[in-house]
C-alpha cells in the first residue's frame, strides 16, 4: 500500500481561513429524488397504515410477512436474546448501561415554582414525553451502543413508553441489539426500518403507535424522514458524517493519535479526521504512524478515503491558537491531548463532547464512559447539544394571580394590549382590575 496523501495546513498561510473553509465544507444537498420518494412513502403509510408498512418491509427488507402482528418482536424474545449472551458481552453490555444510567440522572431538569410578594406564583412544570420512537439501523450495521445512549435516557426522563424501530433484512435480528434493548427497557419493539419506520411512528398505523418524538441514526432516507415528518413529531437532530479533532501538544505516542484518527475514519468515508499541533516534528510523526499502522486495520480503504478526501495535519503556532480553530470548527469530538487539559478547555467554547488528557480515548465515549455519544456534527456544536434526559422532557409554564397580582399586572396589561389595539386583551386584563 502506498503512502497515504493527507492534506497539510498551517495557520501562518495567508489563505489559511479558504483552506479550512473548504476542508470543512460538508453539502449534503438534499437530494429532490430521495425527497420525493420519501414523501411519497409518508403519504402512503398516513392513507394506508399497517398494509403500506408491510409492503415496504417485504419489498425493501426481503420479508414474507402477512398480518402487522408479526412485525412485533414480543418482550420474550428479548428476553431470551439477553439471557443468551456469552458473559463478557453481558457484563460489557451491562457495565455500560449503568454508566450512561448514572450519568443521565444527574441530567434530570425539575420543576420549581417562587411567590412574589403580592401572593402571585410562578414557576415550571416539568414532564416526560408521553411516547418516543427509536429508530436503531439494522442488516449489516449493528450498533447496541446507541440503543442504550438513546433509551436509557428517555427512560431516565420518565417516558412511559419508548417504541424502537429495527430492520430485520430477511427476517434476521441482531442478540447485542435485541439485548441492549431489554436492559435499556424498550417497551415495544417492531422489525421495521426505513422511511416507512418513521412515518408510521410520526403517525400512526392500526398496529404503531404514534409517537411524539423520534430519536435515533439511520440512512439518508431515514434521515431525509425524519426531517419531513419534523413539525408532527419532534427529532434529535439531522446528523451529518463523525468527526474527531484532536489537539495535541506533541507529548502523546503518535501511534495513539494515529489510532483515535482511524476511530472515526473507519466509520465512512464522509468521517472527517483532524489533527492540530504547535509541534512540527510531531504532525511528521503521526503521518509515519498513520502510513505504518493503516495495513493493519480492517477497514483501511474506508479509513484511507475519509483520511486522503476530509482529514488534515494542521500545523498550529501555540496551544491557544489550536483552541481557536477549533472553536471555528466547532467538532462533534475534541480531544485534548496535552499536559494541562482542564487549563485549555477553558478556551474551549463549542465542541460536542471534550476527551482531557492523553489517556482519554474518543472511543470510551462511544461505548461506556457515561456521556452521550449521540452530539452535534457538522459546526452544528455551535448552537446545539449532547442528547440527553433534557431531550426527553418538556417545560410547562405556570401562572398563578393573586387578586393583587392580577390588579397590578392587569394595569400593565391594559396599558401594552392597548398599544398594540388588541382591546379584547386589554379588557379581559381590565375586569380583575380594582
């Protein structure tokens, strides 16, 4: 295999803030063909309910099924699919959800209420969703990692009834899936996957329930999908392909380094892989580690196109330099690999999820270190957050007037209905008026 061709960047380029546009450039353009047939899908699934959902499956998933019962997996086979696992998987799966579990509680928001001094209350109720849907890919990817990143905390939440949604291509279902799905406590689980799985959980069939939000990765037609039916139901996000930023000072094995690139390289081609250095003989390094390594890795086509197409070696001039490119960059993961990490994270402003010191690999937060894995891609880390129980809950707000309250605030009232020649406001306000 021959020397792969990574892109090289230093911030002391004049045109350094084109280059970095252009490496970070991610258009998706939505495809008006897949938006098409995506809709044709809901319309078909909102006017023909169960038989639409069905013959999607038996066409798309290569399924011979007749009645919509037999897309629900009953709680026994999850069950069973748990009590089946050879022991190391078990207790991997188990220790994980435990941690994410304990995380997640201390996300809880709670509702709270004050009194003003003329006796009005206000305050927030605070309420779990009634329902959500979990859309987990199936066929070939298997990943019950997002099953309990994306369960436990609806649970957490308090959501009586969490719907999860699975292709079986042929009939065949994933144990580590159908597993996590029985420790994270799904309630009801159905073989379906595809847009046809998210419109019938935005809507509703005779058989699926709806839901009120849908969480969880799929393919572009799920997520195309998931955008369409946006506005009906709630979602997570639009996610766009992995991405790991990784700043180092040069002190950490670049063999380490190398290998957290890879680790979301490997993911697709689209993954995006940065490395950002104030060492100059260190960005050399992790380049000969990358070449001398890449052989070994079972997905090195994959790797070396994310790497050669959307992966850089940036050279930096300090450590806060880094910082601010990456605040630009604003990463779905941003390891701090250097001496003082909790010192440079205070110059951090936007990044998904922060990994401190060298020994803080991105992939423990992939599986097990509690966090949520489910974060914003594409600079979206700007404005948006981690997953988490927040997502599974709503705020109410509450008033309540003391008849001096409603004297006072009435007179506001009155006068701002007013101006704005809203006079049925203005008198509803004026009646509890003294």
């Amino acid at each position: 295999m021959s020397n792969l061709s990574i892109q090289k960047l230093t911030t002391t380029s004049p045109d350094f803030d084109q280059q970095l546009k252009t490496l970070l450039a991610w258009d998706e353009t939505d495809d008006l063909e897949i938006q098409q047939r995506v809709l044709a899908i809901i319309a078909d699934v909102r006017s023909n309910g169960d038989q639409a959902v069905l013959n999607y499956t038996n066409r798309f998933d290569q399924r011979d099924i007749h009645t919509a019962a037999e897309l629900e997996l009953p709680q026994a086979a999850l069950k069973a699919a748990w009590d089946a696992l050879p022991q190391a998987q078990a207790l991997a799966l188990q220790t994980a959800a435990e941690r994410i579990r304990a995380y997640a509680e201390h996300q809880k928001l709670q509702s709270w209420q004050f009194t003003e001094a003329d006796g009005t209350v206000l305050g927030q109720k605070v309420t779990p969703l009634d329902r959500v849907g979990l859309y987990v890919p199936g066929g070939k990817a298997a990943y019950p990692s997002s099953v309990l990143m994306n369960a436990i905390p609806a649970k957490v939440a308090g959501v009586p009834e969490l719907i999860m949604v699975v292709p079986a291509p042929a009939g065949e279902t994933n144990a580590l899936v159908l597993a996590a799905a029985y420790l994270a406590g799904v309630d009801r689980l159905f073989t379906i996957g595809g847009a046809q799985a998210v419109a019938a959980l935005a809507y509703g069939t005779e058989t699926i329930p709806a839901v009120a939000k849908i969480v969880g990765p799929g393919n572009i037609y799920v997520a195309t999908a998931k955008k369409l039916v946006f506005g009906q139901v709630g979602i997570d996000m639009i996610a766009g392909p992995s991405e790991i930023l990784v700043i180092c000072d040069g002190k950490t094995n670049p063999d380490w380094i190398a290998m957290d690139m890879f680790s979301q390289a490997e993911h697709d081609e689209n993954a995006q892989a940065i490395l950002l250095s104030d060492d100059a003989d260190f960005l050399v390094a992790v380049e000969h580690s990358i070449n001398q390594l890449l052989p070994t890795m079972e997905r090195a086509e994959i790797i070396a196109a994310s790497l050669s197409t959307r992966g850089a070696l940036i050279k930096v001039d300090n450590l806060l330099q880094a910082a601010e490119v990456a605040n630009r960059i604003a990463p779905e993961h941003l390891e701090l690999s250097v001496a003082d990490p909790e010192a440079l994270s205070q110059h951090i402003r936007h990044a998904g999820a922060i990994f401190m010191g060298r020994y803080t690999a991105e992939a423990l937060g992939d599986y097990c270190a509690g966090p949520n894995h489910v974060l914003p891609t594409s600079s979206t880390a700007r404005f948006s957050s981690p997953l988490g129980v927040y997502d599974f809950q709503k705020r109410t707000s509450l008033i309540n007037c003391s008849a001096l309250g409603a004297d006072n605030l009435g007179k506001t009232a009155s006068i701002l209905a007013r101006g704005e020649s809203l006079t049925a406001h203005a008198r509803s306000a004026e009646y509890r008026v003294k």
